[in-house]
C-alpha cells in the first residue's frame, strides 16, 4: 500500500499510486513499508537482472500476477544492448556502474524501459470505457527520449514530453524532436526545467485541466520519478552492484559499499537510500551535484534554498534547483509525519525555501553531499581517458569529482560505486574538449564530434546516436512555461504533433 506524504489519507493500492502518478493533495506516494530484501537477493549463487528485478520487485506490487510482472521485466531488459544490463567497470580504482546501455543510452532507461509495462498492468482493473491516459513528463533531458521510447505506441496511452528549449544537449534534444510516433507529442520551453516541473505539477492538481482532459476523454498519469513506478525499478540496479562487487572480492571486510550519484531531481540517489533501508549493505551515500549546488548546500547546512539563478552547465540533467524526489526523504526524516511534510513543501513553494530541524538532520546522515563545477569534472574526463582509455560522461565526471574530494576531506576508503548515468556520446562537445578534441555545439558538429570521440576511444559508436545523423526534425513547437496546458488540448484535438 502506499500513502501520499502530505496527508494523512488512507493508503492506496499500487496500482492506483501508479494511474495517479501524484497524490490528489499534490503530495508523492511512499510505500506504507519497505520490504525487505529476500535471502535469494543477497545470497550467492547467479541471478540474471531479470530474475533479480523479479525478486526485488514483486513485493511493491502484490496485485500484479508473478508471470505478467516476469513478462514485462524480461521484454524490458531485452531492450539493452548487453545481457548483463548494468555491468560494473573498474577504472582508477573506483567501480563505474554503466547505467547506459539502453536506447536512449541514459539511467533513465532501467525504469521507464519497465514503466509501460507496470502502467498497462495497473490500468487493467480500471475496465472497459476507462479514460486513456496521458503520460505527461517534464525533462531536463534524458527522461523524455526514454519516455517516448517506453510509452509511444502502447495501446490506450499518449505521450507529451516538454524540455527547456535551451536547457539540453544538442543530442539529447535532437533525440526527442526526431521521435516517430502517432501518439507521441514533444515541445520545448521558453524556460528551464523546473519551469517545466512546476507547470507539470499545476496541471495535475488543477480541477480545470481535470475536466477538460476528461472532456477528451484522458487522465494523467506521469512518468517523471514523482510517479512510484519510476523510482522503485531504480533499486535494482544498486542490488545488482553490490552483487557484482561481492562476487568479485572487491568488498571491503565490512561487506558495505558506498555509492555516489550525480544528483538533480534526487530520485536516482533516493533509490539507492531505499536499498540501504531494505537491508542492502550501503555505507554512505554521496549526492554530487554541479554547479548548481542547492543540494550540497541542503546537506552541509539542512537549509534547502532555490533563491539563486539557475545555471547552464555541461552536465545538463542536473541543471535543477528544485528536487522533487527530496520531498519523500524529508517526510522519513520528519517520522512520516504528512503535516510536516506539507508545511516544509509550502515554505518551499512561497518563498524558495525551508530548514530541517536538528532530529531531522541527524536523520540524514547517511548522506553527504558535496559538487564540481564543469572545469573540476572536465578534469575527470580527461584525467579518466589518460589514465585508462575510459570515457565518462560529464554528469559522472561530477561525480568523481565530488567523490575525489570527500575521500580527501574525510578519507573514507570503502569501495565505492559511482552512478554512471549517461554515455559520453550523449555530450560529445564536452568530453570532447576535455580531452583535446575541437569543435562547436551545432546539432551536426555534435553528431561529428560524436564520431570523432569514436575514434579517438578505438569504440563504434552506438546506434542510438549513429541513427540520428540526418533524422528529420518532427516537433518543433516552442511554448511558454503557461502555454503548456493549451499546448496539451492541442495535441490531443489533432492540431499538434
């Protein structure tokens, strides 16, 4: 069962949190409890990611028939290009867990490559003449090509994606506006993604958009990681490492490992803290943020405070000043209580931000957070690919970085595993002039330099990119933040696509 964390109503049923995406009193779903982790997910013995994603998740959706959920893991996990999924590369001493190598070549993909799956199961008891649904979703960039990628062409569902026009890579954007789908719709923003964010949000508690949707004959579910059904496929991932790391001998005497995550909306990292509260042996847990720092913040001081100007940065997914996924954390930090949760939230929205108490923040202390500006983790790039051929992306790169720099403040030495979120092509100017390579950030140059980095790393370069070289672009509407939701009923009454 899982309960809203801004009220104190009664708990629903996973597949209602799942159709709902958000709490109807703007709050995000939490499960009631926390299974914990089964002896065959920690024993020893091998487990392909399908059946340990079974194992993991089966206990989160009790409605769910075992042999349909298998089913909709193992397509999911034939959508990689490797059978082991997310395998762990050791590189300069610290364990890189490739999160990338599915289609759309981010993190993103482990959940929503599974979510069409989950949503279909939970709209199977809303009946005959049952409203479609309407996958709305907010992007800083990596979320709405694998969203388009899990949800296009599944029947009884659409699919609006909108990203801050001037907030991704040229080939994050360049991976959305080619995509090919009658039920799918793309747009970008006159704005930055928690413009975007915020005007998701809107829509989904405003009464008015309820009923023109349902005039359409739609409701609205989400695939943003404010929906239960994004975030809970994220734990099997940091399983599946911890694992990886025990059958190779690289776990200390403790048998923990850190994990350190490139952190935006906060979902990847909260689903590593799941993991740890599910009994998967976790020592700290490190939220590396760029530039735009309001998490590093939030952990050295327990004051969360969006009231600065949001910054462009070479690792653009954490270009982010508001952590939706923050909230869940905050009410297990606030002993569940849905009052406080709620009020903390309010002082965020009226004025930018709030304080945690001393409880609370002594309630936190699995975390530490710390950040790198674009030349810190352009630094790790190249010292990566000098040292071992290896390329990284920019947001794992923050990563390093942020880690480098908390192993010398504190000198934890645990085996840690870094959250490898994105592959490097998906940025090519960046990695590229990291390690030497020119070039401009032109959607084609991207696309060349993309090759040129290819080269250079002796790789082919993935399909997912090579494939978008001459792609036509297909969506190219651009609205305001406040246009979104006429935007919306355009594309549903045919006159957007």
């Amino acid at each position: 069962m899982y309960r809203s964390t801004r009220s104190g109503g009664a708990p629903v049923p996973a597949e209602r949190a799942i159709i709902e995406g958000l709490a109807p009193d703007g709050g995000l779903y939490v499960p009631v409890d926390l299974p914990g982790l089964s002896a065959l997910a920690l024993g020893p013995g091998s487990l392909s990611y399908p059946e340990l994603a079974l194992e993991v998740l089966q206990p989160f959706f009790p409605g769910f028939a075992p042999g349909r959920l298998k089913a909709e893991i193992e397509a999911a996990a034939g959508t990689f290009d490797c059978a082991e999924v997310t395998p762990v590369v050791e590189r300069r001493g610290i364990h890189f867990l490739e999160l990338f190598h599915g289609r759309t070549l981010a993190f993103k993909d482990l959940a929503l490559s599974l979510m069409g799956g989950l949503v279909g199961l939970a709209g199977e008891g809303r009946g005959k003449g049952a409203a479609e649904l309407l996958v709305l979703v907010a992007t800083s960039g990596d979320t709405g090509k694998a969203a388009l990628a899990g949800f296009s062409d599944r029947p009884g569902l659409r699919v609006a994606v909108f990203y801050p026009e001037k907030g991704v890579s040229p080939v994050q954007r360049l991976q959305m506006v080619s995509h090919a789908s009658g039920n799918a719709f793309v747009a970008g923003i006159r704005g930055d993604f928690d413009d975007a964010q915020r005007a998701v949000k809107r829509i989904f508690s405003s009464p008015e958009a309820d009923r023109e949707l349902g005039s359409r004959g739609y409701s609205l579910t989400s695939a943003n990681s404010i929906n239960i059904a994004r975030l809970l496929p994220q734990i099997v991932y940091y399983v599946k490492a911890w694992r990886s790391l025990r059958d190779s001998g690289a776990l200390g005497s403790d048998g923990r490992m850190d994990v350190a995550v490139p952190t935006g909306n906060f979902g990847n990292i909260l689903a590593a803290w799941y993991a740890k509260r599910m009994g998967l042996p976790i020592g700290r847990l490190i939220c590396a943020s760029n530039s735009n720092r309001v998490l590093a913040d939030f952990f050295a001081t327990g004051r969360y405070d969006r009231n600065r100007a949001l910054l462009q940065t070479t690792s653009p997914s954490m270009d982010i000043l508001v952590s939706s996924n923050l909230e869940r954390l905050l009410f297990h930090a606030s002993g569940e209580d849905p009052g406080r949760t709620a009020y903390l939230m309010d002082g965020l929205s009226r004025e930018g931000s709030f304080a945690l108490g001393d409880s609370e923040r002594d309630f936190l202390g699995d975390f530490v957070g710390g950040w790198a500006d674009d030349k810190e983790a352009g630094a790790e790039i190249a010292a990566t690919f000098a040292g071992t051929g290896y390329l990284i992306d920019p947001h794992s790169a923050v990563a390093v970085a942020v880690l480098s720099k908390i192993r010398k403040r504190e000198g934890l030495i645990r085996p840690t595993v870094i959250a490898s979120t994105a592959s490097p092509f998906k940025f090519p100017a960046a990695v590229a002039g990291a390690i030497g390579l020119a070039g401009d950030a032109s959607p084609g140059s991207e696309l060349e330099l993309a090759a040129s980095l290819a080269r250079r790393a002796g790789l082919e370069l993935p399909p997912p990119i090579a494939l978008l070289s001459g792609a036509p672009e297909l969506h190219l509407s651009v609205v305001d933040p406040e246009g979104m939701e006429g935007a919306l009923y355009r594309f549903l009454d045919g006159g957007l696509s």
